[in-house]
C-alpha cells in the first residue's frame, strides 16, 4: 500500500464522505475512489459500507484504521523532522563570540530561535589571540569577528555592529588622570602583544604596529587571554587598547578605561568556514542579515547579502 493510498483511506475514514475527501486531499473523486477499491481488493474485503446516503466503516476497516492511524503518525513525524533538517531547523550549532560579544547580537540570536526552536544554540569564547583556530578545528560553526578576515577558507558574512576601543591603564599609570588620550600616546609606551597565531592584520587593526605620525608603538608583555592582559596592564608594565563592550563589562578597580579620541573602530561580522556552509549555518546568516536590517542602530549595516 502506497503512502497516499494511506492517507486517502484514513482521511475518507475521518470524513465518511468521499467529496469532502477529494477536495481535502486535492485529488479527484475518482481517484478516492479507485484507492480504495485497489484496497480492498488486495486486502479481501470491505473497508467501508457504501449506501446513497452514508459512507461507514466496516468492523474490518475499523482494525485497519486503528493499526495505520499509529504508523502514519510515526512516518510524517520522521518526514517532517527530515525536512527540518534539511532547512536547518534541528540540530546544533555552535558560535563563537570575543567576551562580552553576546550581548551585541542579541536581537539575532533572538530571530534565529525564534525561526528554529528545535535547533539547540552553543555558545563559545573566542580569544583574541586565536580568531580562528575554534572555526578550523570545528569546534564552533560561526565565530563573530573584528575585520577584515582575509583567510582563503573562511567566508566572511554582513557587518552587524561596531565598537570603540578604549585605553586600558593601571590606575597610577601617568595616562590615568586624563579624560581620553590619543592613538599618538600609544608611541610613549609599551603595548600587550598577543601570544597566538593570530594574523599580524588581524592585530594591526586592533593594536597598530605605528601611531598616526609614524613612530613605532612598543610591544611590550605577550598574553593569550583577556585575564592575562588586564593581569599585566594592572601590574603597570603596560597598556593596551580594549573593545568599550569588554570595557564597561569588565569594570574593576585596578584598571582604568580611556577613552581613545582617534581610535580605530573595530567591525564585526560572522565568519565561517567555506566547507562547513551548512543549512544551520545559512539559517543563522539570514537570521543575522534580518535582524541587522531591522535594527533601528543607524550604524548596523542594511545589505543582507554575505561574501567573501
């Protein structure tokens, strides 16, 4: 018996009217028809009692539609849950995110499990230091990161927000007591360097390698993590540029945050791998170029296309 043949008989076994069948199913009358004769006749006998008035089921079609009620059930379930995958609507999907990131993207993460609430949505931190080692490894399908990214096997999607950097200093540090500083003051003293593979362009466009009349910016202490960095810039031994969402999220009384007069402002978008371009992954870029378009933030960008 084939698929729809299960459906007609247990919507005419509903319905008890061939008619209402038909335009139910969107098939003709005759073809309800024609399917249940070919059943009964491969099964042996009667499924339904026809008279000109009523259509009833017989004791023998009762026990068939008791047995194929469950089973149809479990195969549209297994159908539908097919479907959903294949669009991306189950399943898991991991992003990555720099510190106090997801919170910027709140409005995306909100679109996206809202249009696929049976897809589960990990969260994980990216480093600064290593922007794409989580991506390569395949511990996380989306990383959101500061531009540009200019790797041949990572895809680099729309804008959704900007940040200003700030200046991280110890609280003695003779910039302290000032009420902002300038990317020329980076010239007087050492700067945190990162100790991970990330890109010298990557950094540069982060913390740049020279101040805006050419004098070289010192690198001073390496660090891998956030930790290790206010960890040093509170020793005094250095300073360092800090995104302002990291800054007013960090707030702590061994540092003190500057801001930068003439700072580079940082540009995010979400990235990932050419080969790992998944329907979850398409399912979240739309979700991000959707929600970005109906931001009221005139500084998010309104092209929901994304590209290399």
């Amino acid at each position: 018996m084939e698929l729809r043949d299960i459906e007609i008989f247990l919507t005419l076994a509903e319905e008890l009217h061939f008619g209402r069948t038909a335009e139910r199913l969107r098939v003709s009358q005759a073809r309800v028809s024609q399917s249940i004769k070919q059943q009964e006749r491969r099964i042996g006998g009667a499924l339904f009692e026809r008279t000109s008035r009523s259509v009833r089921l017989t004791p023998l079609g009762e026990r068939l539609r008791a047995r194929l009620d469950a089973g149809h059930g479990e195969i549209m379930a297994a159908l539908d849950e097919a479907s959903a995958t294949a669009r991306g609507q189950v399943g898991t999907l991991t992003l990555g995110t720099f510190d106090a990131h997801t919170q910027e993207i709140t409005a995306v993460l909100d679109l996206f499990r809202q249009r696929h609430p049976q897809c589960e949505l990990r969260m994980r931190e990216i480093l600064p230091t290593d922007p794409f080692g989580g991506l390569r490894s395949g511990r996380m399908d989306v990383g959101l990161l500061w531009l540009p990214v200019r790797e041949p096997d990572l895809a680099v999607g729309p804008e959704l927000f900007t940040e200003p950097l700030m200046l991280a200093v110890a609280p003695d540090h003779p910039l302290a007591g000032r009420d902002h500083v300038e990317m020329e003051d980076l010239g007087d003293y050492p700067v945190v360097y990162p100790d991970g593979p990330v890109p010298d362009y990557v950094w540069e466009a982060h913390t740049p390698s020279v101040t805006p009349s050419g004098r070289p910016i010192r690198s001073g202490l390496t660090v891998v993590t956030l930790a290790e960095a206010f960890a040093a810039i509170s020793a005094g031994g250095v300073i360092s540029p800090v995104g302002s969402y990291t800054a007013l999220s960090r707030m702590r009384r061994d540092i003190t945050f500057l801001p930068i007069a003439d700072g580079p402002v940082m540009r995010y978008a979400p990235v990932w791998r050419r080969t790992g371009e998944t329907p979850l992954v398409l399912a979240f870029l739309r979700a991000a170029a959707d929600a970005s378009a109906h931001s009221d933030d005139g500084d998010r960008p309104r092209n929901s296309d994304h590209a290399a």
